[in-house]
C-alpha cells in the first residue's frame, strides 16, 4: 500500500509543477494584458467543480491551497516586472 501512495504522490508531484507551469504563462499574460491576479468568477467556478466532482473537507482544502498558492506564483511574476 505504501508503494500505491508513493506513485500517487510522483503523479501529483507531477501534475502540480505542470498546474504552476500553467500558471505562470497566465500570470504573464494577465500582466500583459493589465487583467487582475484574482479572477473571482474563475475561482468560484473551479471550486463549485472540485464540490461537484468529490464533496470531502480534504479535497476541498487541497484546492483551496491550490488557488491560494497559484495567486502567489502570479503575484511574483508580478513583482519581477
């Protein structure tokens, strides 16, 4: 069981460095196009669809940390300009 977990969390690894790869380019983007980090109505989107799909306190605060955490790549990308 412990291997199980062990390739989940490489396949998590995995999609969360491409997730913030992602992130960056929209962050640049949102910087080129003078559109704010925060995208309120995306957000609420997301989070309605991670309820939807699986409705756990542990999916849910993941996801949450998740969006927390890709604001602050962008915020960075941000600073750098």
């Amino acid at each position: 069981m412990r291997n199980e977990i062990d390739e989940i969390d490489v396949n998590l690894m995995e999609l969360l460095s491409k997730r913030a790869k992602v992130v960056i380019a929209i962050g640049k983007l949102k910087l080129r196009e003078k559109l704010p980090i925060l995208n309120k109505v995306r957000e609420e989107e997301i989070l309605s669809k991670i309820s939807k799909f699986n409705n756990s306190v542990f999916v849910n605060s993941i996801f949450i940390k998740i969006l927390e955490e890709s604001k602050k790549l962008q915020e960075e990308i941000w600073k750098l300009q």
